[in-house]
C-alpha cells in the first residue's frame, strides 16, 4: 500500500491532466441535465380502474374478450396519449394553439360554474323582477309588399296603381308577401336594419315605396306596427330559469377571476 503522501501526490498528477477536466465536466452535466428531466415531476401512472375500463369499452366495442396483445396495445396507446400530452403542454401548445386554449378556457368554465343547485320558484320570481325590463316583446309589424329584385323604373305609377286597388306583378319573394306580427329582429335579420327603418317610417295602410333591403325591393303596405309589451313571468319563466343560471354564473367567474388577479401582473397595451 502507498503511504499517503505519494497517493496524495498521484492524485495531483491526475487532477491536472485534461481528460480528468473533460470527464470532471461530463459528469457534472450529466447530473445537471438528471435533475432537470421530467422524471423528476409526477410519474405516469396508469391506474388499476383506468386500465380496466379501458378493457371493459375495448370488449364491449368489439363483442371478444381483450387478449394480451390487445391489453398490451392499450396500455401503450393510453402512455402514448398521456406522453404526448405532456409534451405538447412542455412545448408550451396550449398558449399558442387559439383551439386548444379555447377549450381548456370553457372546460375551466365549466369547473368552476358545475354543481349549482337548480333555482326555486322564489329566486326566478325575485330575479325577473329585479330585471322586469328584460322581459319585453319586441316592437312588431303586420304588412304586405310587392317585391323586386331590380328597381323598376315606373316607381310612382306602380305605387299609383297599388294605391288604386289595381294588381301589380313583381319578382317572386323567397319569404313570401304577407308578413303577421313579426318582431324587429326577424325582420332586420330578412331584411336588413335600413328597410326595418324605413319600414317603421312608411304611412300605415297605404302603399308606399320603393324600400330597398339586402334582397331587393319593395313597396309596402304597413298593416299594424306593435310596441313593447310585458311579458308576463308564466310566459317566459323558462328564459328567466337560464338567465338566473347564466348571472350566477358570471358571478362565480368575476369571483375566480378576482382570486387569480391577485397572482399575476396584468398589462394592458394601448
């Protein structure tokens, strides 16, 4: 055995010499690189209950008892999945892919809005009466019209025509030429917001126009033009039920939203 010292001494020698800086380097970067790997973070498990559902749907599907190679494959198939899911969650895909982050924002939604209990009578009638002018028809007209899809020329003489009881052909209308208590926006939605001004605008029983719409034109006779009514609660009890749950739900987000503020810096840029 050496005495100390020349041990010592070969072990000087050894540190100065450049492989051992080289494999002094390796190791530590090795170590390095042992400590920042995944490994380190939660395993991937595949649960005893997971793993026999999985067999449970693959046999119910196929109508045949789940052989090795079979259960060998789904094991493999579900790693792969949980694998790639990690991946794309370390590539950072779920900030950058707007359809994956779209459905992680609405599943967190649903997380956070699941479980409440369906509102009783007393809290739907006590929210449509704190919101009584939600609960309103919208304006209505009855009328008739004649259709063109390209403005004739002989506007004023039509219009005389019509006014005198006489028929006047135009083009064939795709909704038809009378028109019963139909609300603003179905018409605005046929029609276009100009023709439902102008519409409201035109002298009530008796022809007018040419209006112009999205579809063409038209000359119109108003029948009847109905105000805003209230809608009784019975009526629209069922629009109520959802518009309690849907401010219920705001609230329980505008609460999240204000617990996650307090955790990040938020920039607004203008």
């Amino acid at each position: 055995m050496a005495p100390p010292s020349r041990a010592i001494a070969r072990l000087a020698r050894v540190a100065r010499e450049p492989m051992f800086h080289f494999l002094a380097i390796g190791v530590a970067l090795f170590a390095a690189y042992a400590l920042l790997e995944p490994r380190s973070s939660e395993p991937i498990r595949l649960a005893a209950a997971t793993r026999a559902a999985l067999i449970a749907e693959f046999e119910a599907v196929t109508g045949a008892p789940a052989g090795a190679e079979a259960v060998a494959r789904l094991e493999r198939d579900y790693i792969t999945e949980e694998l790639l899911y990690r991946d794309a969650l370390a590539e950072g895909l779920h900030l950058s892919d707007g359809a994956v982050r779209e459905r992680l924002v609405e599943q967190r939604r649903r997380n956070i809005t699941d479980g409440f209990p369906e509102p009783g009578d007393e809290d739907l009638v006590n929210f449509y009466a704190e919101n009584v002018s939600l609960y309103r028809s919208e304006p209505a007209a009855s009328f008739e019209h004649v259709f063109f899809a390209s403005l004739p020329q002989d506007s004023t003489v039509l219009v005389a025509r019509l006014r005198a009881g006489r028929a006047v052909g135009g083009d064939t209308s795709r909704f038809g030429t009378e028109f019963s208590r139909y609300g603003i926006s179905m018409l605005r939605g046929l029609y276009g917001q100009d023709f439902v001004a102008a519409l409201w605008e035109a002298p009530r029983a008796e022809w007018s126009g040419p209006i112009r719409s999205s579809e063409g034109w038209h000359f119109v006779k108003p029948a009847e033009r109905l105000p805003p009514e209230q809608l009784p609660f019975a009526a629209v009890r069922e629009q109520v039920a959802h518009d309690f749950m849907a401010a219920r739900a705001r609230e329980a987000i505008d609460r999240h939203r204000a617990e996650l503020e307090r955790r990040y810096d938020i920039v607004i840029e203008r």
